[in-house]
C-alpha cells in the first residue's frame, strides 16, 4: 500500500489541494462542488446523505502546438474532422471561359487521332513475320517498315506542330528572366507539394496521436522545370509544374493548362497568386528546409513525450513556404515547397512581370504580349499535301512527271478514303487510311517474296 500526503487550504468556498502530483483547487459549497486536478482535467461533485454524483469533464487546455502547425497525413489512417478538399477545374471548363488563336490550334493538334503509334507498330509486325520466312526478306521488310515509321512520324510531328514566337523587347525580356530564375529556385528545392486536402483535428486524443498538430493535410509530389508545351515550339524557355493530373506552362501572356480532358490558357489578369510561410511537423526534415523547433511524436498537454507510448521520438518543425495560384474561372493550385522563401519569390516575379503591362514589340497602345502562332498549312489538315511535300524532297526534276502522278493518286485515294468513311467521322478515315497503307506494304511484301522465288529457281 502506498503512502501520500495531502493538505488542504480552505480560503471561503475555495479549497486548494496540494499534493504530490501539484496543486489543485475546488469551488463550491458542501453537496456541490467543481474542482480542477493538478492535470489541468476538471470535474463536478454532488449529494448528499449517500447519494453523490460526478462527471468527469476533462481537460480544460490542448496541447501546446500552434494554431497553424499541420502535420502529414499518414497512409492507412484517415483522419476525422471537418475536411477541405483543394480541388482545381478542368481544361475543359477552363477552355469555354476565354478561347484564343493558340489554344484552339494546340486543341487540334491535341486531339488528332494519331497515325504514327499504330504504323510502327504494324511495321514491327510485319518485320517479325517476315523475318520468320526468310532472314533476306526479314531484312527487306525491316528496311521499307523503318521508312514507312520514320513516314509517319515526321508527317504526325509536322502536321501537330505549333510555332509560337513572342517579340519581347529588352525590358519584358528582363523581367522575364527574373521570372524564370525565380522559377528556377523554386524548382530546385528538394521537395515541392501539391497540397490536395486538410483536416482539422478539434479532438484532443487525436492531436497527442500526431504529435500535437492543428490539421492533418493530404498532399503529393509536384514536378516543376523548363519544358515546352505538347506540340508547341516556342522561342522562349517555359516554366512547367506538373499538379496531379495537371501541368501548367508559364507563358509571357498567361498560363496554358494541359490535362486529359484538352487544353485552356488563363489569362493572367484572373489569376490571383498569393504566398506565405507556415509550420509544418515533418516526421523527417528535406535537407534545405528550415528547422524551427522540435516536438515528440506523442505529446502530452505540456510539451513533454506521453510515457504510454514505447516509440515516442523527437520529430522536427520545419518552416515552408507556400503559393496559391487561383482565377476567376476555377484553377486552383496549391504549392507547398521546402525553402521557406522560393514560394514568395515567385509571387514577387509574376506580379513585377505582369502588373506594368508588358508591350509587344510595336505600338504602345497595345496593352499586353501577342504572340504570333503558325502552323504548317500544307500539313496540318491534309494527307495529299503531306505526300507532295515528302516526295519534292526526295524526287529530281527528271521524276516530276512521276512526282505528279504520284500525288494525284495519293489525292484521289485520300478523297474516296473520306467519302467511305463519310463526312466529318475522322477516326473510322484515319482507320481506313492505316488499313489501306498495311495492305499496300503487304502487297509490296508479298511481290518480292514472289520475284525472289522466281529468280532462286
């Protein structure tokens, strides 16, 4: 049996007790009383003449970890509370909200069925199958099928291509390389987040569980880096960040977004960029982030490890930046990056590239940068011109008479290959033209094959 000490002090109807555990207090009168245990964890005490009654009430403070201190969320554990979801529109709602020159040719060039992919692949079929009949024929067909690929590819890269320039002149280029270099050091730090939800934690077992935090917050990792937009060739760098199932391109007129649903550019005068800093519990620290401070895995409501936990260790409090890209039509991206101060700089680039309204190369009344966009015309709608173009490049003027043949049946082959398929069903014509070009290459196979038997006997 173990012994104690208590003594109590009477002061009116307050009573404090001193113990070994500390001091606690009581207010009340006899049969009703609320007191409050050295703990902090309070209670209420009624009755009289054997019949009582008590409530436990709890603690009366949380622990000590900062309002704005989130921590990650850990796999397998969903945490429950009220959840905000960062959620982002689609290229496709984003598109119906401002359309320009440039996005609906990229649209185009986009959404075109591809020829390349199922023509190498029909090559390397009929290469293998060839092959298997004779090594000599293997290697004919292996010859004509790379020229039929290597086709198809410059035809599908010259028809897709996007040419976009834009006439900076000296001061925009200036603070377009501010720009970039401000998006250069935020994509060199070791880690940058795409912040996808937060969970505020109002229960107190829940916040000693993860290491006092305020909210648990779900994110992934972002990529960010130069890279020019799909099918476009543009004369600048661009800086990219890829979000999930979103990428977005910097460019010196606005944001082009890319995703599986199209392609949307926002202007930005509908982008509002804001950034800022906060205190994250990070369970292990990147190794350019800002250590503020430490706290135990499980703590208790003073600061100090939770003894009921056997693996209660000191985790790190780091400082990190943050960055909130918004418009007025849906886009939403939320950054996290390990350098405290890369998020601000970004915001500080954007605004000083865009708020003194860059001009164009020209006159001054022109209120923002206009790129202008080509495209190839002789191949971004039509076979035939495809055709004229490869064959002038490999024929002499003694084959004109030939190149010209050549071209009237790619045409008319072309045109009863649209009629077929009917108007406007571009797929099932594109499916039809693959077929034909299959057909014709197995012929040409097959001829061979029977010329070299013919010879051999």
């Amino acid at each position: 049996m173990g012994f104690y000490l208590r003594k109590s002090i009477r002061l009116g109807p307050v009573r404090l007790n001193l113990s070994k555990s500390g001091l606690g207090l009581s207010l009340g009168v006899k049969g009703l009383r609320y007191g409050i245990r050295p703990n902090g964890k309070s209670y209420v005490h009624a009755g009289r003449y054997g019949v009582y009654y008590r409530k436990e009430l709890g603690g009366l403070t949380r622990p000590t970890a900062p309002p704005d201190q989130p921590r990650d969320v850990e796999p397998g554990n969903p945490p429950v509370g009220p959840t905000e979801v960062y959620g982002t529109a689609d290229a496709a709602r984003l598109s119906q909200l401002a359309a320009t020159k440039l996005v609906d040719l990229l649209r185009r060039a986009y959404g075109k069925p591809r020829i390349d992919y199922p023509m190498v692949a029909l090559c390397v079929i009929g290469s293998m199958g060839a092959i298997v009949i004779h090594p000599v024929l293997g290697g004919f067909v292996t010859a004509l099928g790379v020229l039929f690929a290597w086709a198809a590819v410059r035809w599908e890269t010259a028809r897709r291509s996007v040419y976009v320039q834009y006439p900076l002149d000296d001061e925009a280029m200036g603070l377009f390389r501010r720009l970039l270099d401000a998006f250069n050091h935020l994509a060199s730090c070791s880690r940058v987040w795409t912040m996808r939800s937060s969970t505020a934690l109002t229960n107190i077992h829940e916040m000693k569980r993860h290491a006092g935090a305020s909210s648990l917050v779900g994110r992934t990792d972002a990529r960010a880096g130069e890279s020019s937009p799909p099918w476009a060739e543009v004369n600048l760098p661009v800086p990219a960040i890829g979000a999930g199932q979103q990428t977005l391109y910097f460019l010196p007129d606005g944001i082009l977004v890319y995703d599986s649903t199209g392609v949307a550019q926002v202007p930005y005068a509908q982008v509002k960029v804001t950034a800022g800093s906060t205190r994250f519990i990070e369970d292990f620290a990147p190794n350019d982030a800002t250590v503020v401070g430490r706290t135990w895995s499980h703590p208790n409501k003073d600061g100090g490890p939770d003894r009921r936990f056997a693996n209660n260790r000191q985790i790190p409090i780091c400082v990190y930046g943050e960055l909130v890209l918004q418009s007025t039509g849906g886009l939403f991206l939320y950054l996290q990056t390990s350098r405290s101060d890369a998020a601000e700089q970004f915001r500080a680039a954007i605004d000083g590239f865009v708020q003194p309204g860059l001009r164009a190369t020209g006159p001054s009344d022109v209120p923002a940068v206009q790129p202008s966009v080509e495209v190839n015309r002789e191949f971004f709608d039509t076979f035939p011109a495809f055709a004229r173009s490869a064959i002038g490049s490999l024929t002499v003027p003694a084959l004109r008479s030939a190149q010209r043949a050549v071209v009237a049946a790619c045409k008319w082959f072309d045109r009863g290959l649209g009629r077929l398929a009917g108007e406007g069903n571009d797929l099932l014509h594109y499916f039809l033209r693959i077929l034909s070009m299959g057909l014709g290459l197995v012929a040409l196979v097959g001829m061979f094959y029977g010329l070299m038997r013919a010879f051999c006997k």
